[in-house]
C-alpha cells in the first residue's frame, strides 16, 4: 500500500488525493490493478512555485472516479506502461506545460510544432513574441521567429 | 453499300455537277486524285462522328449531373443555358483558361502524352460501331472484317494513358493508382476477352455489323447470360466508375491517377470518361442486345441502338451514384475467382451451342 | 525488406481525414505496416486562451472545439462552472439542455454518417443526411438563432426559452425522422458492397479501447456498455428510459450499427422529454447576463459529460478570481484517435479511410 500525502474531496464529489512523486507510478500500479482501467486524462497545472501533474482515474466496472495529484517541479514518471492512452496525454502535457515524461517512448511536442520556444500554459509564456511555423525541406514543420525564414 | 462509298459517291456527283474532273486526276500512273479524294471522305466522315460522339458525351454529362442531383435531393446545373445545359461548355471554357500546372519532377512527355492516349482510343471506338443502316446504307464509317478486334484493342490501349499519367506524375498516390489501374485492366481483360471470343464463335465473324446480323433472330444476350453477365462487369470496372473506382479512388488516394492533372488535361480525362461510357454502352447493345436491330422496320436502326445504349448507360450511372467502392483484394477474386471461371464455362456452352445449332443464330 | 516500403502522408490535405488529420503511414504494397498519426494541423490552444477570460467568455472556445456538436461541448463547460460555483439550474432549463444536447447528437451522428458514405465511396447518402440535418439546424436556428456555434447554455441556465413554435418543429422532426433514417441506413445495411468492406475492419478489442481510453460509441461497439447517460446520469437522465447499443465486434460495421441506434434512442430521448417539459424559469434569475461576468470560484470540478464522441468534460481549477486559473478539456475525439495505429496496422489502404471515419474525429477537438 503506497501512502498517500493529503486526501480530499473535488467541488463534484470526487476523491481527490495527493501522492509523492517518487510513488506515482507505484501507487498508479495499485490503482490499475484496483480496476481503475481507464486512464481519462493527464494535466499539467503551473502554479508558479511549482508544477502539479493531475491524473483522472475512471474504472468502468463499478464507475468510480479518483483524481490523483502529484507535485513535481520538472520530472514524473510516464503512465504509458500502464495507460497505452497515456502517450498522447504526456505528450501534451510535455508540449504545452512542459513537463518531462521519465520513460516515455516517444517525448516529442504533439500539437505545437518540433522546435517550439517556451511552453504555451506555462503561466509566465511570453505571449507578445510570435513564432511562425514554416514548411522545411523534408516536409517538417521549422519554428522561427522570422516570419521570412524557411520554405 | 457503306457510308464511305455513300459520301464518296455524293462528293463524286457534286465535283461532277461542278464540272470539276478532279477524280480521274492521275500522276505518273497513278490514281491520286481518288486517294485525295478518299482521304477527304475519310476525313469528313471521321469528323462527322467525332463530333457526334462528343454532342452525345456532353448529353451524358449533363444527364449524369441532373440525374445524380435528382436523386440527391439537389437541383443540378441550372445557371448556364436553358435548364443548366451549357454547364459542360462553360466548364471546357474554364478549364482551357487554368493554368498549366505540370509537377517539377514529373516525366513530363509521358505527363503530357497520357491524356491524349486515353482519349485519343475512345473518340476512335466510335468510328467502328455500326449505327444502323438506312435501306442498303450502312451507317459505319468503317467496315471490314476484322472491327470487333479493333473495338477491343482501342477500349484496352485506352486505360493504358491511366497508367502512364499515373506513373509520370511523381506522385504517391499517383503511383499507387496506377498500380490499382494496371492490377484491374490484367484482372478483367482476360474475362473481357474470353466472352468476346464466344460472341465471335456464335457470329462465326469478326466484323461487328456481322455479329448485328447474326442476332437478328435471337440476341446474343439468351444464349450467353453468363457471358453478358461478366462482359458487363469487366466494363464497369474498365470505364473504372463505382463500385469499381479504385484506380481514382477520390477518398483514399485523392483521385489517384489523375492527383496532379489540373485544367484542360484534366478535362480531357473526364470527358474520355464519359466518352468511354457512352463507347462501352454501344459495345454492349451491340455484341448482345443486336445492336441496331429492332422489332419494326420502318424505324430506324439508329434508334434501337440509341435505346439500347441509354438502357446501359442509365444502369451505369445508377450504379456510379448508388454504390459504394470495393476493396482492391475483393475486387481483383471477383476478377479472377469468378469472372474467369464463368467466362470459360460461358466459351465452352458458345462452342457447343455453334457445333449444334450454329447456324440457326 | 526495409527499402520495399513506400512512406506516404495521409494529409493533412486529404479528402478523406475529416480535417487537418496526417497519418504517416508506411506501406507494402496496399498493407499498412505502420502508422504514425500526426496531429496539432488545427491548435488553437482554446485552453490558454479560456484561461485569459472571464467565466462565461470561455464559453465561445468551448463551442469551436466539437463544431459539429457544440451543444455538448456547452453542456460539459455549464455543469463543470456550475459545480464549481454551486449554482442552481431551474429544472426546465435542465430539461431544455438535455433536448438540445440530444437532438444536437443526432445532428452529429449524421455528418458522421454523411461523410461515412462519402469515405466509402458512397456519395448519395451525404446528401440525404445534410437534408436530415437541415430540419434540426433549422430549429436550433429558431431556438437558440444560430445554426452552428449556439453559445446558448448559460452558466444557470440558458439563454432563452423553448418557444411554442420550436417545439411544434422538433415534434415535427420526431414523428419521421426515424423512419427517414431507415431509409437511409438502408443504402449502407443492405449493401452487400457495404457490409463486406466494414465487417472485421478497424478492429478494436476491448482491452486496447480501455487501455487507450476509448469512450463513447466506439468503446460501446468494442463490448462494453458504458453511457455515462446510463451508468453516471447527469441532468434527468435518470428520469428517461433509453437502452445503450452495444455490439461485440469493435470493426468498423459494429460502430456503424451502434450510432445509427444511438440516434433512434436519441430521437425516443426527446419525443420523451417533449412529454416531461416543466414549465417554469429557463435561467437562475440571481445570475442574469451582466452578473456573468462577476463569478469567481475556488476550488476544482471536473463533470463527465456523454458527447457524441465519448466522454466529455472540462477540469476547471480555479484560484478565486473572475478568471479559471486552468482550464483542461478532456476531448473523446483526441483519446480516441490515440489508438490510430492499433487499428490500422496490418489492414490496407481503402481500410485506412473506412478506420478513420468510424472514429468520427472531429479535429477542432481533437487539437483544441
């Protein structure tokens, strides 16, 4: 049994906990094999001092939800072992919060093209600087911020 | 008596009339004023029918536009023309003035050339197909002995310009349907050929007007449904519209062959398309439906054949708006797996039939 | 073995990747070996730009991500914010949201169904379809007065009443749509052409929907009957009786059968809700449009919501300012196509279309 940091309840009756960052994937384990199977979505939040990475847990066999946090400040584990859905969510997460995925099979950006400066939910993004994406060569995207450069 | 000699024989009055002796015009022993003179009669009558073939693609053109809005619950060209009617030309008009768009890295020659190798086959289907016949006129530009091989050899040069387009292009999609486009004309001629083959032992003749003849008691279609059956699919599948599309497949290889064709070539594929409809329509009627025969003399053949045309034409269309499209694994078993096998067994019961009571047809 | 594949992009400009979709597929022949879906074609980055707003103004993000069903993607944005404030919703707007939101699931369901026959070569059916949706559009048109992006549920409530005439107009689309559908669906049923191509395509297991986090009528079609209508209700669906189609198979003829009788039930879900409409308040009078844009809110919500796509809902977290400080949508159509390369490889090239519009994805959802 992996301990949990806090507990507590979400505005629409979810359980809400917090686990250290060292447990996650331990604890994610447990959870899975608890009946936990589906894996609805990874978030990243900034809260300025810190990151916060939030799993939302759906088991369809007996329909409860759990919501798990965890506080890191760059790195946590990758569910992908776990959730193959995981993929796609991490990477978004990496993409757009910045956070790193540890064992992730493939840490690119997802939406934002490869080459992208700065995270967009980060909350100091600056976000009067444009970037401009550019067809290159070999039919990858190229991120300037000349909108002149590239293809 | 021919069209040929007809219109010959007319242009020879006229210069007569004229008091013109151009016919007899010989130069050092030879009668080259009567080749002039046949080369021009050639000419006309090869425009004649040219023209009419390319007034009855933009009749099934605008047909097909109206038919599938009707059946789409749409309205249909309407703007240009009475009811929409000039829509095709005002489309040819548009497309002359697109620019050329030829890729960088394309084959260009062959780019250019396969349009025209599509098309070129199809316009000269045309001058084979026995029309009718007015009192002892033959209402066929040519007539010799061998038509039906013609008509064949042109209906399988004319998919071969799909797969040159398609290979030229230097495109994926391109490419693979090419490949599709080559995988279906190896699939379906084989069958295509072996039916013709029985229609030609029940004949006992190459020549198209022949076979007309042949089936003026009984058409072809009773004694060879299965041949009908398979010669009908094997067409379907060479003018490639649904549910046998695949070479240009639009939703998953964006129009495949014809992907980087842009203005007036494509243009010309799409009429070659239609021009390839209306081609195969009359080769149906004719090899088994008896062509230009019909039940009352006094009307003429031309209208029985028109009929029996637009009968398939229809059932062409229909199939071209109502199905879907097939696999590329299930459309080549239907091909070899049952087309072939039906088409040989069709052979042996036409080669009986001919042993037996052969002269009866 | 290596140097016989040919690499081709499947979009993002294709005919048939119902958007901005690219699939890097690599091909042997007419097999797919592998397939690499590539997404972000169409990323707006709705997330950042609801947290630069007020509450309610997140609302015309939430209407552009699902464009096709913006009625959904509303009702999942309300029922979060209104949890996260504990605002009351008067019973009839509750009602008014579930009858829009149904209806809206047909309108959706039959584009799908459209641009299905589309990718599988069938162009007459689309137009059927387009004709169907029309009627509902046209009352969406006269209820809310827009035809596609509403921005019409408010947060306790919803903007204005169900008029006499509307309701004349869905009992009116009621009474033969069904019969029109059938109609329809024949085309594709009785198709020999048709079912063989679907049957045993695309194929789904259940352990992969699960594990990829499959929702909606493609989990149903992989075997699990899971409706978040059914299992978790919101609003009054507890109060309405509909069954949730489910077929074993998880191909692309399974998702076909599931949607086409996911909209029947829709169809029953509002013929019984024209039956059940209380009179009363269509929004909270505490919070009328100006008061808007004063909430604040503490705290987190996330309510899953049942969108033509799958599950739909929105994390909101906020930090006690007029403004959400994150806002996560969690998006059926991106989870969905998660599991592109699970259903593709080993099928062909015509199978590739046939996959890909089963999933139904919408790609300003997807992308957001």
């Amino acid at each position: 049994m992996i301990p949990i940091e806090s507990e507590g309840t979400s505005k629409d009756g979810t359980r809400t906990v917090y686990v250290a960052k060292e447990n996650i994937l331990a604890f994610m384990k447990e959870r899975k094999d608890e009946g936990f199977d589906v894996l609805l979505m990874i978030t990243g939040i900034d809260y300025k001092d810190h990151l916060e990475v939030v799993y939302h847990l759906l088991s369809t066999t007996n329909g409860n939800r759990l919501v798990v946090k965890t506080k890191t400040d760059e790195e946590v584990d990758s569910m992908t072992g776990l959730w193959a859905g995981a993929n796609w969510h991490e990477r978004e997460t990496w993409d757009l919060v910045g956070i790193k995925f540890k064992g992730h099979p493939n840490l690119k950006r997802l939406l934002l093209a490869e080459g992208w400066v700065g995270h967009p939910l980060r909350k100091d993004y600056p976000l009067d600087k444009k970037q401009f994406v550019n067809l290159g060569e070999d039919g990858e995207d190229r991120v300037s911020f000349d909108p002149r450069e590239g293809y | 008596m021919d069209l040929f000699y007809f219109i010959l024989s007319i242009l020879y009055g006229i210069l007569k009339f004229l008091h013109i002796n151009f016919i007899p015009f010989n130069w050092g022993g030879y009668p080259v004023g009567e080749w002039i003179a046949w080369a021009i009669v050639g000419l006309v009558e090869v425009i004649i029918v040219f023209a009419l073939s390319m007034l009855l693609v933009v009749i099934l053109v605008y047909v097909f536009r109206k038919y599938m809005a009707d059946l789409q619950n749409r309205i249909g060209p309407n703007r240009v023309g009475p009811w929409g009617s000039l829509q095709l030309i005002a489309d040819v008009f548009k497309l002359i003035q697109k620019q050329d768009l030829i890729p960088s890295r394309a084959d260009r020659i062959a780019f250019k050339l396969a349009p025209y190798i599509v098309f070129t086959p199809v316009a000269l289907g045309f001058v084979l197909i026995p029309f009718g016949n007015i009192s002892i006129l033959n209402l066929m530009v040519l007539n010799f002995p061998y038509t039906v091989l013609f008509l064949i050899a042109f209906m399988i040069i004319s998919p071969l310009g799909e797969i040159i387009g398609g290979l030229s292009s230097h495109n994926k999609f391109s490419l693979y349907g090419a490949l599709r486009s080559a995988a279906q004309d190896i699939g379906y001629e084989v069958p295509m050929m072996i039916s013709v083959i029985s229609v030609i032992i029940l004949a006992g003749s190459y020549s198209a007007n022949s076979i007309v003849y042949a089936q003026r008691n009984i058409p072809f279609i009773i004694p060879e449904v299965l041949g009908f059956f398979v010669f009908f699919f094997a067409m379907i599948a060479k003018q490639s519209i649904p549910p046998f599309d695949l070479p240009e497949s639009g939703s998953e290889l964006v129009s495949g062959y014809s992907t980087e064709y842009s203005g007036m070539r494509y243009g010309i594929f799409y009429m070659a398309n239609f021009g390839f409809m209306a081609l195969t329509s009359f080769v149906v009627a004719t090899l088994y439906l008896g062509g230009w025969e019909g039940p009352f003399p006094f009307i003429p053949g031309l209208f029985w054949l028109l009929i029996k045309a637009a009968i398939f034409m229809v059932i062409f269309l229909l199939s071209w708006i109502a199905l879907g499209r097939v696999r590329i694994d299930q459309f080549l078993n239907l091909g070899w797996k049952y087309l072939l096998p039906l088409s040989i067994i069709n052979l042996l019961i036409s080669a009986g039939l001919a042993l037996t009571v052969g002269g009866w047809f | 073995m290596e140097d016989k594949l040919i690499e081709v992009n499947f979009g993002p400009q294709h005919p048939s990747t119902h958007g901005v979709l690219r699939i890097k597929v690599r091909l042997d022949g007419e097999y797919i070996v592998d397939a690499y879906p590539v997404i972000g074609y169409l990323h707006r980055n709705a997330e950042k730009l609801a947290e630069m707003g007020y509450y309610p103004k997140a609302m015309i993000y939430v209407d552009r991500l699902d464009y096709v069903a913006s009625l959904n993607g509303e009702l999942g944005y309300v029922l979060s914010a209104e949890k996260l404030m504990d605002i009351q919703v008067p019973e009839r707007a509750q009602w008014i949201r579930m009858m829009l939101v149904e209806l809206n699931r047909v309108a959706s369901h039959l584009i799908w169904f459209g641009t299905h026959g589309l990718d599988m070569g069938m162009l007459t059916p689309f137009f059927y379809c387009f004709r169907e949706r029309e009627r509902i559009l046209r009352i969406f048109d006269e209820v809310t007065g827009s035809r596609l992006l509403y921005n019409y549920f408010a947060i306790g409530g919803v903007y204005s009443d169900v008029t006499p005439k509307a309701i004349e107009m869905i009992r009116e689309f009621t009474g033969n749509f069904v019969t029109k559908l059938e109609e329809i669906e024949g085309i594709f049923k009785k198709n020999y052409i048709y079912v063989k191509r679907t049957t045993g395509v695309g194929k789904l297991s259940l352990e992969d929907a699960l594990s990829y986090g499959v929702t909606g009528p493609m989990l149903r079609a992989s075997g699990k009957s899971w409706d978040l209508r059914k299992n978790q209700p919101y609003l009054f669906y507890k109060d309405i009786n509909f069954d949730v189609p489910t077929r074993p198979e998880g191909d692309v003829y399974a998702r076909f059968l599931v949607r086409l009788e996911e909209m029947k039930q829709s169809i029953k879900i509002v013929e019984q809700i024209l039956t059940k409409l209380p009179e009363g308040d269509f929004y909270n009078k505490k919070y009328a449009k100006p008061m808007l844009i004063r909430l604040k809110a503490n705290g987190e919500s996330y309510v899953p919501t049942e969108s033509p796509k799958g599950e739909f809902g929105i994390y909101l977290v906020g930090d006690g300012s007029t403004m959400p400080y994150r806002f996560r949508i969690r998006s059926p159509s991106f989870a969905n196509l998660s599991a592109t390369p699970v259903m593709l490889k080993g099928y062909k090239i015509a199978d590739l279309t046939a996959t890909v519009s089963s999933m139904d994805p919408v790609f300003g959802e997807v992308d957001r």
